[in-house]
C-alpha cells in the first residue's frame, strides 16, 4: 500500500459532461430564436462550488423567477423520492 490516501466516496464526478453542453446548446438555440426571454440558474462547478444567478426577464420579474425556481425544487424533490425519474 502506497501513502497515498484516497478520499472514501466521490460526491461530484468532474469530467466534462455531455449531458450539460447538450442541454445549454438546445438552450442557446431556442433563445437564439427568441423563444427564451430570460433564464434563472444554478450550475454546479467542481470543487463544489455552484454559481446562481439570473438574466434578462428573470432578473427583471423576481417573483416570476422564485416561482420557476420553485417549481424545479418540486422537480428534484420528487426526484429525491423516486417519483420523477
């Protein structure tokens, strides 16, 4: 056994996902067309860290965007409880 320890568990895998440049591409498309007018976010970075933040109409109608927001939060919730998958 070499003195190198290993953390027990990985919380965050850190490779580059395809997943989320397919999703923010899809994105960028549908407001390229302008079918999106604004955007409330959260991304997830490595090392844990997170960035939220808000643009266009989201950042000019709070209370519209903590409702979207809301209604992802009901999202991973469900998820959370196998009842979203």
């Amino acid at each position: 056994m070499t003195g190198v320890r290993r953390p027990p568990f990985v919380l965050i895998d850190n490779s580059v996902s395809n997943e989320t440049i397919e999703g923010l591409r899809t994105l960028l498309e549908h407001t390229e067309r302008g079918e999106v007018i604004g955007v409330a976010y959260a991304a997830m970075l490595k090392q844990r860290g997170y960035i939220v933040n808000t643009a266009g109409e989201a950042h000019r109608s709070p209370t519209y965007s903590r409702g979207m927001l809301l209604a992802l939060d009901d999202k991973l919730a469900a998820r959370i409880r196998g009842q979203g998958l």
